[in-house]
C-alpha cells in the first residue's frame, strides 16, 4: 500500500482523493490504497482479495472490518468507474468543486458514497466509540465490468472461512432528481439473449430457390414482443423486453442472407425466474422456426427483494429525518451487486443522486454528500443502539 499521502476521513476530501484515481474497470490506479489508508486510521483490520481466472480479468478488491463480534453491519460498493467519454466541460479525474459541485468519473457512481461510508464511520467511532459488534465494508473493483471476479467471489471466500454479514446497506446512486427520494429494496432480473436465424442464401429475384432467414427472424421477434409477459407485482415493475440489435450483414441488394441475428434483453420481476424465461424463449421461437435457429442466454442476474421491514424502516427514517423527504422502496433500475449480497443477508441500497451517472459532467452536490454522510451514521447509531438494547 502507499503510505505516502495521509489517511483521509473527512467525506469530501475523501471523495476528490477517490476520483483522482482513474480507476475505469478493471483497473485500481491506487483508489483501493487511498481507502485502506483511511480505514486503518480508523482501526479497521484491511484484507485485499485479488481474484484471477480465464473468464475475466484481474480484479483488486478491499474487504475492511472493524471489530470481530456480531452483528456485522456491512457497507458495500466499488470503486471502479465506467470510461469517460466524451463531452466533459471539466477534468474527469480532477475531483474538482465548482459552484457547490463535486465533478468527476465517479462522484455520484459511486466513490462519494464510498467517501460517506468513511466518514460516517469516523464520526461514529468518535460518537460511540467501537460498535456493539463490527462495522465492515465489502469494496469490489468489478461492478462496472464482468462481475466475475468481485463481489461474488469476495462472499465465497468471506462464507469458506465462516463469516457472515448481518445486514448490508449498497452505496448505488438510487435517488433520480434529490436526495432522500428512493431507497431499493430489490431489483428485476436480467436476460441477455443472442438469437442466429439460418437459412440458404439465393438470388432475390428468385426467392422460391433459396430460404430467406429474415423473415423468419422477423416472426421469431413479433412473437415474443406482441404481448406483455407480465403486469407486474407487488413491490415490481411488469417485465419488459427491448430488441438491442438487428443484424444481418448483407450489402447486395440482390441477394438474400443466410444468416440474420438480433440480440434482446429482457429485465424480469418475481413472476419469472432466468431458466422459467429461457424455457419459454425455447418453446415460443420452436413453434416458429424448430431446427432453424440458434439461442445463446446469459442471466446476468435474478430478481430479488428484501421485503418492507427492520432494515428497510432503519435506512428511511434516517433518510426522513435528514432531508425531510419520505423515501419510495423501490426495485426499478438496472442490476448492481446487491443481487449477490442478497444470498448473504438483508440489503438494500441507498447512495447519491444518478441523474449524472455514467454521464460527461458526472458531479454530486457538496451538500448531498454531506447529508448522505449524515445518513450513514445514524443508521448506524441506530443499528448498533438497537443491537445493544
């Protein structure tokens, strides 16, 4: 680790310290140095956990623990950022406050959340001193990539060698327009499907003579597409389905292929599940073309919730308390890793505004950052008082 620069523990200071590491997936750039540092000034015992394998890249990942008992209350996020494109008006990993605003690849996705972990976790020890059990942070570099060599490796080994989270509060910008506006409690699954149609290239003057795979694609797609799947549940959203892509390749205009593929993705609520979806893919597109296609599925994964309860009604409160707003329980939006957390304990998400995210300009407000802050700690005050009673 490098020890040249000092432990920070003040959220902001923090935050601009993250962001000038370019960490765009799979890389560190040193974000994981920076933050040990700051969690070992606060007697957190440290553990990076570096996982490589054929299927993905090498990825650093921080696993800090303060205290051995339970209950263990674990903070989760990443501090890998997506690249940066183009269109920025200010330097992308220059952690810079302008009018109020803190700027940079990751200053709502989610390094200031990561900053406000710390810091709550610093006035906390200074309020209470050490919890009536363990405060932890599960810090993964592979959330923006592949997912393959972080968070869920990271559970493996912590489940190997038989310890256990409690509960677990994710960092994920979860607010669309203000803090303090929504919380998820779960999140729809997710089905990426590549679909290769084949047929027999010919002459298009005379189609008779060849087997034309378009058309064939094109029912393929009408049929899974012309009616919901679903109306939606309780705490969900209806299922959706959008086409990604349409390909075919041909640039004869007297020609017809033989070969058309497309790609779709499909986000699913609890009515389905990845394999009960990949059956009736198979089944729909067999009563179309049988023999005559080709179907790759990846479930990049499954839907979840944590129901309304202890952990749900701890973070709101906090969230109502310190900005006066009544916080939605939501599960819509894209994945993140709480999918895998959820196999180990109660989580649920709550982080920045991420109206910015993945944007030019990323930024968050200096005083967002500060309430989350806020937030943090009394949600742990509150966890640990409980814990004590």
């Amino acid at each position: 680790m490098n020890s040249a620069s000092a432990p920070l523990t003040d959220a902001l200071e923090l935050a601009r310290a993250l962001i000038r590491r370019p960490s765009v997936t799979p890389r560190d750039e040193g974000a994981l140095d920076v933050l040990q540092a700051a969690l070992e000034s606060l007697g957190f015992k440290c553990e990076r956990m570096v996982f490589d394998d054929k299927e993905a890249a090498s990825v650093d990942n921080l696993y800090a623990r303060l205290g051995t008992a339970a209950p263990n209350f674990c903070f989760a996020g990443h501090t890998d950022v997506v690249p940066v494109g183009d269109g920025w008006t200010t330097q992308p990993f220059a952690g810079d406050v302008i009018d109020g605003h803190l700027y940079g690849r990751g200053a709502a996705d989610m390094k200031s959340a990561i900053a406000a972990f710390v810091g709550a976790v610093a006035r906390f020890v200074k309020a209470e001193g050490k919890p009536a059990g363990s405060i932890s942070l599960l810090i993964t570099g592979d959330e923006e990539g592949d997912a393959i060599n972080g968070t869920v490796k990271m559970l493996e080994r912590l489940k190997a060698r038989g310890e256990t989270l409690d509960v677990c509060v994710v960092g994920e910008p979860t607010n669309p327009t203000k803090l303090g506006e929504m919380i998820k409690i779960g999140r729809r699954g997710s089905l990426t499907a590549k679909l290769t149609v084949h047929g027999t290239q010919g002459h298009s003057a005379y189609p008779h003579l060849s087997d034309n795979p378009i058309p064939r694609l094109m029912k393929m797609l009408a049929a899974i597409t012309e009616k919901s799947l679903d109306e939606g549940s309780a705490h969900f959203q209806s299922s959706t389905i959008a086409i990604t892509t349409v390909d075919v390749g041909n640039a004869a205009s007297n020609v017809t292929p033989a070969m058309a593929k497309a790609a779709f993705n499909i986000r699913f609520n609890d009515y389905h599940t990845g394999a009960s979806l990949k059956a009736w893919l198979t089944s729909t597109f067999d009563a179309v073309a049988k023999d005559h296609y080709d179907l790759a599925v990846r479930i990049s994964g499954e839907s979840f919730l944590t129901p309304p309860g202890e952990l749900s009604t701890l973070v709101a409160d906090a969230v109502k308390e310190v900005t006066g707003v009544t916080p939605e329980l939501s599960t819509t939006g894209g994945t993140s890793d709480a999918r895998f957390i959820k196999d180990a304990c109660p989580v649920c998400e709550f982080g920045m505004v991420g109206v910015s995210m993945h944007k030019a300009d990323e930024r968050c407000s200096v005083a967002d950052l500060e309430n989350l802050t806020t937030i943090y700690h009394k949600i742990l005050a509150r966890y640990f008082a409980s814990a004590r009673a």
